[in-house]
C-alpha cells in the first residue's frame, strides 16, 4: 500500500489489525477445540480477504469514488455477514460463497496482471467490474450444476494464473525494464 494512503488510513488500518488478531486468536483457540471450526473460520477470513485486497487495490489506482467505495463497502458487510452466517449454519454454502468470492477475486487478479504487469497502466473501475463478473456469473452456473466440476476448474484456473504471473514476473525482472514488484 502506498504510504499515503497508509496515512489516510491509519484508524481503518488499527482497526483491521485489531480484528486479525482477535480472529487470530479466535482461530488458534477453535483449532485446539475443534478442527472444523478452523476451516469454517479460514474460509470466512479468505472470503474477507479476497474483498478487501480488491478494494484496497481499486483505491491505490485511484478508480474509485465516495459513492461507489461505500456501495462496495455496503455489498461486502452483507456478503461477509451472510458467509459468516453460514460458518454456524450450513458448512455448504459457506464453500459455495468461497468459490464464487475466489472466482471472483481470480478474475480481478488476471485483469490486474495484464493490466498493470503487461500493459504498465493504471486500473480501471469499469474493466475491474467486469472481470470480476465474467468470473462470478459461470462460477455461480458451475456450482448450481456440477459443485465437483466447480472446484477441479477453480484450481485448475488458480495454477494457470500462477504460473501466468511467475512467467511475466521473470520476463519483467529480466527485462530492460527491471521493475520491482
């Protein structure tokens, strides 16, 4: 993050690390007792995580506004109150939400990759939206339909996006342009 933006944000910053570390916590605790609660509870952080990693990015690039920044904002409380929901409820569709905020998140990942390693430009909030989408939308089909199917792409689609960025970060590092990650 920016150092600016650090500055900007320091109460939101505090207030983020106090949570890590009482979910920390929290989760250190629920594995000595119970190992499924561990893994309901990583999946509810991973889901958080994947939200605000995308947010965070959006802001650095400068892309979005007050008003589409609390619209966000006001569409994660609900997705991460219903995933949590579902941690005590239904361990299901917890891995449902999961899957479709980790489709979600690769797709923004993949347009970030080519957008800012490959072309050297700055994020857009219209493009962001719509990689994003064009992953949520065949994922959600995918779950309702083949749930097993789902999850053999999504990995099969995480190691391509890795392999993708390792292969784009070697030819940055080694090319005339040198630029630092």
């Amino acid at each position: 993050m920016r150092p600016d933006l650090i500055i900007k944000n320091r109460k939101l910053n505090h207030m983020i690390g106090v949570i890590g570390i009482i979910l920390s916590i929290i989760i250190i605790f629920l594995a000595l007792k119970n190992l499924s609660w561990l893994y309901r509870l990583v999946g509810v952080c991973g889901i958080i995580y994947y939200l605000i990693d995308m947010e965070q990015k959006l802001e650095e690039d400068h892309v979005i506004t007050k008003i589409v920044r609390i619209f966000m904002v006001v569409i994660d409380i609900f997705y991460i109150v219903f995933s949590m929901i579902f941690a005590f409820v239904n361990v299901d569709l917890l891995l449902r939400l999961f899957g479709i905020a980790g489709s979600g998140y690769l797709g923004f990942k993949f347009y970030q990759l080519v957008r800012e390693e490959i072309l050297n430009k700055n994020l857009k909030l219209a493009d962001s939206l719509v990689a994003t989408f064009l992953c949520v939308f065949p994922a959600i089909l995918l779950i309702i339909y083949a749930f097993i199917a789902f999850w053999i792409i999504l990995l099969a689609l995480t190691l391509l996006y890795n392999l993708v960025h390792l292969i784009v970060r070697i030819k940055i590092e080694r090319g005339p342009t040198n630029r630092q990650f």
